[in-house]
C-alpha cells in the first residue's frame, strides 16, 4: 500500500536540532515497513539515514544531563533486554 | 502493587494495525505524549524486528500529586518491541525510567491476528503500577490504574483514527490514479 508523501504532522524529538532527521527516517521506515518488511523482505534500508539520527539523539540526551541510567541506548541483544524492570 | 489488564479486538488486519501503530503518534487522542525517538532498531536473526524507543510525556497527573513528588515537567519511558511477521505478532514492553524509584509502571502490549478470523487483530494489555515511599499509596495506585483505563480507551480511539486516516490516504491515491489514467489512457488508443 503506497501513501501520498503528504508532509504529516510529525513528533518531536528529545533533540530539537533532531527533529528533521528523524522525519526523514521515520518516512523511510514506514515505508519500508509497510511495504518490504511484512511481505518478508528484512533487508533495511534505512540503515544509514537512521545512524545519522541515532548520533544526534545520543547527542541531544547527554546535552540535556537526562537522568536515565536506565535508559542504555544498548540494550536490544544484550542480556538486559530480557530483564525485568528493577524493583525499589 | 495493583495490576490492570483490557483486551480489545480491532475489526482490522493486523497488517493494518501494526503499521498504523507506529504512525500512532501525534494524534489528538493522546496529547500528553510530547516526543518519541528510536534508540535502537534492528532485525535478528530470526527475521524479527526488535526496537528500543524512547518516549517523552507529560503524564497529566494532578498538581497535587506533582508538588508531592517533586515531579518536573517531562517524564521519560522506554519501550522494548518485537515484531514477528511471520506469528503476526507486535509486543511491546513499556516502563518510566522517570521517578522510578518512587512509582513504577510496567506495561505490557500485545497485538495478534485474530485467531479465527484473520481480518481482525486482537490487542492486549497487562500493567502493573506500584508506588512506594509515599503516603497514599493505595489511593496513588487506583488513581493511576483509573487513568489507564481512560487512556487506554483514549489509545484505541488514537489507532482508529490513524488506520482511518491511512485508509483515506490510500484512496485519495487510487483517485487522483485513476484521474491520470482516464487522462491519458484516451490519447494513448490514438497513438
């Protein structure tokens, strides 16, 4: 299913300098999405659009001296994405 | 510690359900979540794509509640995913990483086709709320599990309308197709 490349309303990123670079990856992840990786094809394409967004949103979180020890951008195939959330 | 659950089933693919729900922000349905951002995408080895995101709100709770806890404006969650094409099934696992040494939300999601009917999708959803080291407690939790079920409903209004929205793109597309084609197709017979 192919969509009008309208210009949506799109949302804001914890980097404001962020912003346009993850609608652009954002685009292309849902196309890609919808479009190859549902019909089977796993292939990304968006590889590089999305470590030029990932850098800036790594960026704009150590800028920003969020507090969010838990928030390792690593986790996915690491041991700690099976791990349930610490309790106090 | 409380526990929430809700099912629900959407008259929907769940090809079209699962697409929809990562254009499911911003809708009007959910003001409060302010930013999303992608942490880390990837498909493992077993064709699954699994995604870390991270998620800015300003959760709506009272101002009561906030001078309490000292709560600042933006609060942040993070949210594991997993989507297996060929199970056809999206899970998500989301919990704040803000003030969760104080209340914790630990909310899990699941999407699936239908098991009878594979035009319809099924969405569950399981939350487990704890708040510690404050007084009310109890009455913190059943707040937060009422407003659940608010959002919870807020949410399935939020994918109607994005699937709504995306249905009419699409036809918008097959019109303005169609235009081209009664266009063209009439000088192309004279050629």
């Amino acid at each position: 299913m192919k969509y009008l490349s309208k210009r949506a309303a799109s949302m804001d990123s914890v980097g404001t300098d962020c912003r346009e670079l993850k609608r652009t990856y954002d685009e292309c992840f849902n196309k890609w999405f919808s479009e190859k990786f549902l019909k089977g094809v796993t292939e990304d394409p968006c590889t590089a659009l999305f470590k030029v967004y990932q850098d800036c949103v790594k960026k704009a979180i150590r800028e920003k001296n969020l507090n969010l020890e838990e928030i390792e951008t690593d986790v996915l195939g690491t041991e700690r994405e099976k791990q349930p959330p610490p309790t106090t | 510690m409380r526990i929430w659950n809700s099912e629900h089933t959407f008259n929907h693919s769940w090809d079209t359900v699962v697409t929809a729900a990562w254009r499911k922000y911003p809708n009007p349905h959910n003001p409060s979540v302010l930013g999303l951002d992608v942490l880390d995408r990837r498909v493992d080895s077993e064709g699954k794509l699994k995604s870390h995101r991270l998620l800015s709100t300003s959760w709506g709770f009272p101002s009561w509640v906030r001078k309490m806890i000292g709560m600042q404006d933006m609060c942040y969650a993070s949210e594991l995913s997993t989507v297996d094409p060929e199970n056809k099934t999206f899970t998500l696992r989301t919990r704040n990483v803000t003030l969760s040494n104080i209340v914790t939300v630990d909310e899990h999601v699941t999407y699936c086709q239908h098991p009878t009917d594979p035009n319809k999708t099924l969405l569950k959803q399981e939350a487990t709320v704890t708040v510690s080291g404050l007084p009310l407690c109890n009455k913190l939790e059943q707040m937060m599990t009422d407003a659940m079920t608010n959002n919870a409903s807020k949410g399935r209004q939020a994918m109607e309308f994005v699937i709504d929205k995306l249905t009419k793109e699409a036809r918008e597309l097959s019109a303005e197709a169609q235009k081209c084609m009664d266009t063209v197709l009439p000088h192309a017979n004279t050629l």
